[in-house]
C-alpha cells in the first residue's frame, strides 16, 4: 500500500528506522531535539498525518470517521517498509501508534507512547474544540506565542519555533468536526498489546490508562518528574535517559 502523507526524512537510511507519529495540531517538522539526537544513530521518518503539515486534508466523509482514516494512514506508512520499525508516538500520535501496533503487530519491532491521548467517544466534544479552536486562533500572533512560550516553558528556542510554526497548517474542518478517537476499552488496549512498549507519563496523567488493570509483560512505564503533557520538552534528559535505554534493548 503506498500513502499520500508526507513523510520528513532524517538520519542514517541503512541505521535502524523510527516512525515519529505527532500529536494534535503538530507536524513531522515538530520533533527538532529529538532529530538532533538520534539521527547519527537512527534512520527518522518523521510524518505529517492527515490534515495536519503539508499532508492532504480530510475529506467529508473521512472526516465523520477520522479515527479509522488516521490509523489506516499510519498502517499505510508501516507496510510501506522494508522490515518491522519502531513507533514513537505523542498524544494523538500514541493513541494511532499504540492502534496500529495492535492491528498489525508484524509491522512493528517497538513502540513508546508519551502521554497518549485517550479515546472519550464517537463524536467531538464540544468543550475541546472550542480549546483547540481558540488556540489556533491565538496562534496567528506567532510572535507573542513564542515570546509567551518562552517565558512560561523551559522548551529549547528549536523547540517552541517547530510547535509554532506547524500551526497555521492545521485542517480546522479536522478540528471542528474530526476531533474524536472513538470508543475503546483504553486498559484492553494496553492489556492487548504484542510488541515491546514503552509509556512515557506525566506524574498528572489523566488520560493513562489504568494500570492496576493492565496486567502485560511487554509492556514498561516510567514517570518523568516535572513534567506536562509534552514529556520530552520539559525534561529532555530524563526523557531520554529512559527511553534511550529501551530503543537499545529493542535495536
């Protein structure tokens, strides 16, 4: 299966190759420390999913079944590959990785999941398409975001310029009407998958799964002091310490 994304290219073609699924709002083009640091020891395909960078919009109709239509184009990527890879996913990005894995396991050596979105229903929820919409409409203030950022975050400069600049990119047909992921039994999921799994949380981390419900070997979680949402910005040290020690046992 070929795929109409676009894919950003990094690395080393004949190392190891990881996918970099971004999360809501973001881009291929939103990972700039975490290329700088493993790109001499990885091959990176870092994409724009549906609707988001300069990969395709969604149509009407992909858009009333988003969910299926983003994980169909993640599978799409993976069987695209010469050999099983790796998955890195952030929020969106790791619920559609943590999917993918589940329905096509073959394809994928590993997975790690920073803070992965939870899926809360079949249709969008008002209340956070109003957030996002509203942040998307502060964002045309690039300059003040960044300024903003910058005072608010302890994100590198590389960092809050790639978050920021990928927003005005953003499909808000997706955002209006798009915006769900559906209705899964969130620890099933964890409890299901197959290959080695790395979560990466937050210490808040209201949209992990249950882990006193989830009984799985493959499957490892760290908590990174001192952090939100985006994990591998506030503390990416830590980040990478405990991540960088599992890519190794799965190289």
């Amino acid at each position: 299966m070929t795929t109409d994304l676009t894919i950003h290219e990094y690395g080393d073609p004949s190392a190891p190759t990881i996918l970099l699924v971004h999360g809501v709002t973001e881009a291929g083009t939103s990972w700039p420390d975490l290329v700088a640091r493993w790109q001499d020891r990885w091959h990176l395909l870092a994409l724009d999913l549906r609707g988001h960078g300069s990969s395709p919009r969604f149509t009407p109709d992909e858009i009333s079944r988003s969910p299926e239509v983003l994980v169909a184009d993640v599978l799409a990527v993976l069987e695209a590959q010469p050999e099983p890879v790796i998955v890195v996913g952030h929020s969106l990005g790791g619920f559609l990785t943590l999917r993918a894995a589940l329905a096509r396991p073959e394809l994928v050596r590993a997975v790690v999941l920073e803070d992965p979105a939870k899926p809360a229903g079949s249709v969008p929820d008002p209340a956070f398409v109003a957030m996002n919409e509203g942040f998307l409409d502060a964002m045309a203030d690039t300059d003040a975001e960044i300024a903003r950022m910058r005072r608010e975050t302890p994100w590198s400069m590389e960092e809050i310029e790639a978050w920021a600049a990928c927003k005005g990119d953003v499909d808000r047909a997706y955002i209006h009407d798009g915006l769900f992921l559906g209705d899964h039994d969130w620890e099933e999921q964890f409890r299901s998958l197959a290959v080695p799994g790395l979560l990466v949380l937050p210490p808040e981390a209201p949209m992990a799964p249950d882990l006193t419900q989830v009984d799985n070997p493959q499957l490892r979680t760290v908590v990174i002091p001192g952090t939100g949402h985006c994990v591998r910005r506030d503390q990416p040290e830590a980040f990478h310490a405990a991540v960088d020690a599992f890519l190794d046992g799965v190289r």
